[in-house]
C-alpha cells in the first residue's frame, strides 16, 4: 500500500522532468536554428553587395583564379636553370626582411614588458595608471601594420624603417597583453620578500616575478617573431623594403619576370618553414620542457 502510494507521485513527477527537458531541447533547437538562419541570411547578402561592389563580380572572375599560379609555375619550368642564381640574387632582400622581423620583435618585446608590468595588478608600479597602459596596449594592438607603415612612408619616405616601426609598435601592443596575462599568474609571495628587504620595484619586477614567467615570455616572444617575419613580407607591398618589396616588383612586371617571382616564393616559403620549426621546437623546451 505504501510503496503504490509512493511511485504514483515519483513516475507523476518523472514525466513532468522529462517533458521539461523535451521542451528546453526543442527551444534550442529552435533557437539554433533561427541564429543559423540569420548567420546565413547575413554572409549571403554580405557577399552579394561585396560582389556588387568588385569590379568585374567574383562569378565572372573566379574561373580565372588558377590562371595566374599556372603562369608562373610554366614561366619558372621553362627557366629552371636560372633558380639557383635568382635565389642568390634575393637572398640580401630576405635578410633584410628577417633583420626586420628580428629587430621590430626584440623593440616590441622591450617595450610590451614594460608595458605588461605597469598594467597587472599587484605587481603595478602606479596601480591609478592601471586602465591608461591597458588602453594603451589596446590602442597599438587595435591599429594594423599596414596602417601605420602607410602613415610611416608618407612621413619618412619608403624603406624597412617604417617597416620596423610599424611593427614594432603593433607588437608592444600584443606581447604587452600576453605579457599581462601570464604576470598576473605570478606568485607574489617572492615579491613581498623583495619588498620586505627594501628592494626598489624594478628590483621586484626582475628578481621576483621575471624568474617565474621567462619560459612563458619567450615562447609568447618567439610566436611573434614568425608573425613578424609574415608582416614585414606583406609590408613591402607598399614600399617598406625587404623581399615583399622585390616580390610586387616581378609580379608587377608581368610575364617575362615570373621566374623571379617563383624564386621570391620560394626563399619565403622556406624561410617561415625554417623558422616555424626552429621557434616551435625551443618553445616546446620552454613550456613543457621536451
């Protein structure tokens, strides 16, 4: 009598929590559908209007997207032999590029340190001025490359300066915000003892929190440095140096010189694999230890 008295009300109260599940299950599904439908609705009518708005439509042109790759590729069969002398020939360019990558890194990193430190709290030297070197971070990171190198050459005329600059900026804005991220994990239990002993706070800073979050810095360092190999090539498209700038030359010659273009893609391609490989493998060390 009482166990018929019992599972009346919990089989009763079973269904009920059944049905409310089903119900929140096709809410969602609802719901998810509707937030589909209006991504999609929105990429559609996106691509129409930047169709409308490209000269010639994408429709029309995109049957044509293979034939420039095909004619570089048969330019640069058609004169191997002239490949090992045109890598020669663009192999100062390339290191142009990758001292400009190198030395934007090491500036950037320089100043988002310093940057990181002045704007995490509990380690801050001005805890007031903590939002004014966020925005500050921001507002680097916020601004691209290819902006400030077009502000930099109309300025100071084209070459890998405006390049360095450029990128040197956009970088303290990115590192200084990995940077924070990582330091406001930092154990402060070695910084009170600093600060208990009379140590100065840069004295804190590089005893006390640095020590703890250099593996992670230089792995943070060492992803930069390839994207800023990637941006000081894109970067001399319009005119700040390096081997970008000898690539727009050969391709903007047209055929006669897409053998040097082919040999530009190559020592590129090379040189971001080469590196790609190098950094990952030190970062490996650096954060796992392998």
């Amino acid at each position: 009598m009482t166990d018929a008295t019992l599972s009346g009300p919990t089989r009763r109260e079973v269904d009920r929590i059944q049905d409310s599940y089903m119900a929140q299950v096709r809410r969602r599904r609802m719901y998810g559908g509707l937030t589909l439908a209006i991504f999609v609705l929105l990429m559609v009518s996106g691509f129409m209007v930047a169709d409308g708005r490209n000269a010639g439509g994408f429709w029309d042109g995109w049957r044509q997207m293979l034939d420039f790759p095909a004619d570089v590729l048969s330019e640069a069969w058609e004169k191997r032999a002239n490949l090992p002398g045109l890598l020669l020939k663009y192999f100062p360019a390339l290191m142009e590029t990758i001292n400009i990558a190198a030395v934007s890194t090491l500036i950037g990193a320089m100043v988002g340190l310093i940057l990181s430190l002045l704007s995490t709290r509990g380690l801050a030297r001005w805890p007031r001025l903590i939002p004014v070197f966020r925005r500050l971070m921001d507002i680097l990171r916020a601004v691209p490359e290819i902006v400030i190198a077009l502000v930099l050459i109309f300025i100071l005329g084209g070459g890998p300066v405006p390049a360095m600059i450029a990128i040197a900026l956009h970088t303290a804005g990115a590192l200084g915000k990995l940077y924070s991220e990582v330091a406001e994990n930092a154990d402060l239990k070695p910084v009170e003892g600093l600060a208990s002993t009379g140590a100065n706070w840069t004295q804190r800073m590089w005893l006390g929190v640095l020590p703890q979050v250099a593996p992670n810095f230089l792995s943070y360092t060492l992803l930069r440095f390839e994207i800023n190999i990637r941006a000081s090539a894109i970067l001399g498209f319009v005119g700040a140096g390096g081997i970008g700038f000898e690539l727009r030359n050969a391709m903007a010659w047209g055929p006669g010189r897409f053998d040097e273009a082919a040999a530009i893609f190559v020592l590129l391609f090379g040189t971001i694999v080469f590196f790609d490989q190098i950094s990952s493998r030190y970062r490996n060390k650096l954060t796992e230890g392998q």
